[in-house]
C-alpha cells in the first residue's frame, strides 16, 4: 500500500496547473529550420 494516498492525485494537480499556466512569449528563434538538398532526401525513385 502507498504511504501517500494522496500523493497521485498531488502530483495530476501539479501537472495540470503547470500545463494550464501561461507560458511567457519566447524570444524568436534565430535558428533557421534545416532544409534537406533535393538531392539528398534519400527519395527512392
């Protein structure tokens, strides 16, 4: 038997309260997305 019963239902509060927060708007990301060469796609054809 758990020695917290309780301890589950802490940890799904804790979870919903950090998935439900508003997360501060993030600076823009200055990486570029990686694009694969045309040739380079391993496309089989």
């Amino acid at each position: 038997m758990l020695q917290d019963p309780y301890a589950v239902l802490r940890a799904l509060l804790r979870a919903e309260a950090a998935r439900s927060t508003p997360k501060p708007p993030s600076p823009p990301d200055t990486r570029k997305p990686q694009q694969v060469p045309e040739g380079k796609r391993g496309d089989r054809g």
